[in-house]
C-alpha cells in the first residue's frame, strides 16, 4: 500500500515529504495507521550520522494509532485496537527472558538495520530502497509497519499525543527513575536537563516520594515548569559550580542523580554533588562517542559509587506504557505539560521549534 511519509536523504539536512509503498503485514507484524508520533533527539541524531541507519531513511519511534492489519500468527491485537508502539525486542534472547528488553542482543539488528531475518526491508519509492523499521516502527509516516512485540494496547478515549511520547523519551526519564534507580522515598535526586526525559524523571521523582528533587538547567523557563511539576530546587549552571549550588541544599550530597546530557563535564558536577554509595545513571548519548566518564579510580572507591547505563528506563513496555498511562489519568504524571502538538506535514518546523528550545515535546498528529 502507499503511505505518506517524512524521508531523510541527508545529514543535518530537512525530511522530505513523500510517497513511499509499505509492505501489508507478514508474520508476527502489525501494520498501523499512525495517529501521532513524538519527535525525539534520537531520530536526529540517526539522521545525521549517529547512529548506523543507511539513508535515504524513515525515522520515528515514539507512535500511536489504530491497527489496519496483522500478520500471521499475531495474537497480542487485532485490527481497530488502539496501540502505542515502542522498542523492539526479540523475546528469546537471556536479557529478554529476564525480562530486561531494552538491553535484547539483537537490539542493534531489529531498531537499527531496517529489515527482516529474511534480509528484505518493508519500505520503498518506486524502484529506490528505503531504510525502515526504524525502532521497529518507522512511524514518521501515515502508516507504520511495527511488530508485535512493540505494540502495546492502549485505552481509545486518551489523545493521542498524549499517549505517543510514552513510547521511548517518556519511559525513559521515568522508567530511569522508577525501575533503573528505584529512588527511595525520602532520598534527593539530582536531574541534569530539564527536556522531555528530565522532566518525566521529575514527575517520575514526584510518584517515588523522594524528598529533594534539584534539577539543573541553563533554561529559565525549564527550570520553571520543572519547579511546576515537583522539583524541590531548580539550579542555573551560570550560578556557580553545580556541586557547591547542590551542597548549599544537601550538605551530605544526593543519592541519586541522572544525566540527559552526555556532556562530560555536567556529569563531572553530578559525580562531586554525590554521597556515599549513591548511584549515578547515564541517559544522555554523547556527541563524540569515544567520550569518557569523568570519575577516577579513587572516586569510586572511596564514595562507592554505582554507575548505571540506562536504555528506555528499564522498562518492560506492556507493563510501564500501562502504569504511565494509569498514573496520567490520575493527575499524577501530567505528560500534557511537556507537549506541543504540530500537524504532521510541519514536521520541520517542529525541529526547529525544537532545536532552539521553543518546545519541550513536539508531537506530529495526523489531520
């Protein structure tokens, strides 16, 4: 069938759009007629190089819509079923069994390289190959070619754009909170970043009852909302060292504290604002990738310091997506807050808005 569908062809360069041809369903796929889908950081950076996915390419992994048809032996959902679609994970590998997903051995294969075991890619423009089942999804598009394992059924009566950045930035800052740390109540969590996935960690802070929740933040108006959502303190960089700003509040240091940056030296300023025996867990993807954590030998020792890499929060995605969801409906995650919704075809735009901080969440809805 044919979908509408933002290409990337170039790094750094604007997505096109385009008639693609997707393939129908075959076994254990889902295909699905997008409602929405987030914009995530990810998505960029695979474009421009960062990640290995050959280009021309369709990106987008955060999306929500109706299924149109499933393959042959689908059972988890059924045509008309509302569904987000999240990472994708092949459920036979040990991390899988042990129920740890995001870290599946063949994670790199099934979100990243765009086609199936037989060695055949689902999207095309006329004779041109185009790299999809980005994420498993691909859902920067009118239609998305996903897989069962990376559908997860959610309720018909909640927006959209609510329910699409659940499936990777949103999990991600809470689950990183809630499953990676398991924060407890009454400790201080220290948020380096106050994007989409900083602030879900707040929100996720916020529901572990953490007692101090400093977020640090160059932004003025990110340090607001996250004060908005529950943050305790909200630190300017520009103010002075972070970790002399974050002993002024906790003399003995946090227990816990979670980067977004990937910047080396804002995880420097994390490690110096710690105490004893607290866990550090890293989200942020750095620029360079041959960056290196800034914590000596000594450091370690002497704090005892735990040090965690954190993919999509840790999350079992049929279990969390729903919990989020439960949590939104109860007015204790507000995911509204972070959101600005852009119709699809303004998808450059909504980079842009984007790129210079004017929005925190941009989502992409179909009209």
């Amino acid at each position: 069938m044919q979908a509408l569908a933002a290409v990337a062809r170039t790094p750094q360069g604007e997505f096109t759009l385009e008639t693609i041809t997707i393939d129908g369903p075959k076994s254990g796929e889902v295909l699905v007629k997008v409602e929405a889908v987030g914009i995530c950081h990810t998505d960029l950076a695979a474009r421009d190089g960062a990640l290995p996915v050959s280009l021309p390419a369709v990106f987008g992994h955060e999306g929500c819509g109706v299924v149109e048809a499933v393959g042959a032996g689908v059972t988890k959902v059924s045509p008309g079923d509302r569904v987000g679609i999240t990472f994708a994970s092949c459920g036979t590998c040990p991390s899988c069994l042990a129920e740890f997903p995001s870290y599946c051995h063949n994670f790199m294969h099934l979100n990243y390289d765009g086609v199936r075991v037989d060695g055949t890619g689902p999207l095309s423009g006329g004779d041109e190959a185009i790299t999809g089942f980005f994420f498993g999804q691909s859902s920067f598009a009118t239609y998305s070619l996903a897989l069962e394992r990376n559908v997860v059924k959610v309720p018909a009566d909640l927006p959209a754009e609510i329910i699409a950045p659940i499936g990777c930035g949103i999990q991600t800052g809470a689950g990183a909170v809630m499953r990676s740390l398991a924060c407890r109540a009454g400790s201080a969590l220290l948020v380096a970043g106050a994007g989409s996935v900083g602030l879900a960690a707040v929100m996720a802070a916020v529901v572990r009852e953490c007692a101090t929740v400093i977020v640090v933040e160059p932004h003025a108006s990110r340090r607001a909302l996250a004060l908005e959502l529950g943050a305790t303190h909200a630190l300017d960089p520009a103010d002075g060292p972070v970790a002399e700003q974050v002993r002024a509040i906790v003399p003995g240091g946090v227990d816990y504290a979670i980067d977004t940056s990937g910047i080396p030296a804002v995880i420097d300023g994390l490690v110096k604002s710690m105490t004893f025996h607290g866990t550090l867990g890293l989200i942020g993807v750095p620029a360079n990738p041959e960056a290196a954590l800034p914590l000596t030998v000594i450091e370690t020792l002497v704090l005892g310091i735990t040090v965690i890499g954190i993919i999509e929060g840790d999350s079992v995605p049929d279990e969390f997506i729903p919990e989020l969801i439960d949590l939104f409906r109860a007015g204790r995650f507000p995911i509204d807050k972070l959101v600005s919704t852009f119709p699809f075809t303004k998808i450059n735009d909504a980079v842009t808005a984007q790129h210079h901080g004017e929005v925190l969440k941009p989502v992409l809805v179909h009209e």
